[in-house]
C-alpha cells in the first residue's frame, strides 16, 4: 500500500514536542502509545529530557481497508546538560526527613494524576506564551548529584519575579489542580491544554482559579511567591507531555526586554 501520509512539526531533539497531521480516520502511536488524533488529523507527542536516540512513530492508515501497521523512525539529538556534583553534605539536606514520606507519595499521586489526563482540548496548537516576564533564573534539563545521590533534573524554566506578581495562562485549558501547598512545591497549579499536553507552575503565593475551571491564555491564574522548597521568590513553570518533561523555552518566544 502506499505509504500513509505524515507531516510531522518540530525540533527532534531531548526536551522537544512534536506536533503532526495525518488524513482524519489514521491511527497514531508512539512509544507503544495510542494517541489522540483530532477530527481534523492533528496530533502531539512529547520527547523526554533523557529521550533515547531512536524513537518510532507507528501509523495504521484506515481509509485504504488495509490496517497494516507502517513504523517509521527518527533520531533524535541528545542535548548537553549541566550536571554539578556537591559532596559533603548535612544528609539531612540531601534526603526529606522519613516522616513526609507518606506525604510525598500522597502528593505524588496527585501529580502524575493530573499528568496522565488525556482530553480533547486544542490549547496546545496555540503557541504558548510567557506565563511570567523576567529575569531567567533557572534552565531546563540541569541536575545536581548530592553527595552521590542523583538529584531530580531541573524540569523547566525558573524567571525570577517579587512575590505576588502576577502569573497568566501560557495557553487555553482546564485547570487540572490546584494546591496550596505541596512539600516540595508549595503553591502549585497545573493546566491541562489537551491531548496529554500541560503546564505546571510552582512556588505560588496564591491561586485565582480552582480545579475543572476553564483559562484562556494571558488570564491571571496566580500570584508569584516561594512557598515550597524554594530558596527566593520565583515563577518555575514547566510544561509536559503525560510524563515526559518538555524544555518550555523550546515552545517560546525571546523573553521580552525589561524596562529599567
């Protein structure tokens, strides 16, 4: 049969999101994942920050009879990341106390829950905006290894704003959660922009909108803080595909100068 056609939108490379069109009624898989294609055609796909240098997309194109499944695959850039080693520690400062543990997990849930949502929402086709306007403090993909011990990467883009500074929806959606104070987050709210695509932005100091309420971009949705484990007043806003971590700035035009 003849190949089916495929116009995929995007940089290949660690950190990236992929848009792509197919002919309505095609099927579209990656990493043994069904996604959801629109009526129109239209589909996302996220490349994690340790994305392996070889993915496949798979397509099984319905309007010809013929469900044959076609795998193409495309490589993908590694991207440096900056890895800080700091060795001699306080453990009590490398590792939570056992005592939040149980509570770490609870609020786990809750995030991955709010990761995992899969709706029909087209946020994601808009082109995102800043949610902060700043000096960036913070990139993507870093790491630290504390005292041995593999810390979280850096999993979006820290802009370094006064507590109380107003925060705005980086593209249409539905509000997926909302909590005041998370342990290792604080103030953290998240939008679901559809198709598996979402915002997470943290340390708040206060939240305008609760969970299941619709945003348009640019709404007012929060206010700056440091609430959390946050060492001074800042705007981390990441962005993800389901669980896979999306550099935001990738997504993004120049941050705006600053006045003086």
């Amino acid at each position: 049969m003849p190949a089916a056609a495929l116009d995929l939108k995007g940089s290949w490379q660690q950190g990236s999101l992929v848009t792509g069109q197919v002919e309505p009624g095609t099927q579209v898989w990656f990493k043994d994942r069904a996604l959801r294609v629109s009526p129109q055609g239209n589909f996302v796909f996220g490349l994690d920050r340790d994305e392996p240098v070889e993915v496949e997309v798979e397509l099984r194109w319905q309007g010809r009879g013929d469900t044959t499944p076609q795998a193409r695959r495309y490589a993908v850039a590694p991207r440096p990341w900056n890895i800080q080693r700091i060795d001699g520690l306080p453990q009590d400062k490398v590792e939570p106390p056992t005592a939040v543990t149980a509570r770490i997990e609870r609020e786990q849930a809750l995030l991955n829950a709010a990761r995992d949502r899969d709706t029909t929402g087209q946020g994601w086709r808009q082109g995102f905006a800043w949610a902060a306007t700043g000096r960036i403090s913070g990139v993507f993909g870093n790491q630290r290894i504390l005292n041995g011990i593999p810390k979280q990467p850096h999993y979006g883009v820290d802009v370094a704003v006064p507590v109380g500074t107003p925060i705005r929806a980086p593209a249409d959606g539905i509000v997926s959660l909302a909590e005041p104070d998370l342990y290792f987050t604080g103030g953290t709210l998240m939008i679901d922009h559809g198709h598996g695509v979402h915002s997470i932005m943290v340390h708040l100091s206060a939240l305008k909108i609760g969970v299941g309420e619709p945003v348009r971009q640019g709404e007012v949705v929060a206010l700056s803080g440091k609430t959390g484990r946050a060492t001074g007043p800042h705007l981390h806003w990441g962005i993800g595909w389901f669980r896979s971590r999306v550099d935001p700035q990738t997504l993004l035009p120049p941050m705006p100068a600053q006045r003086r």
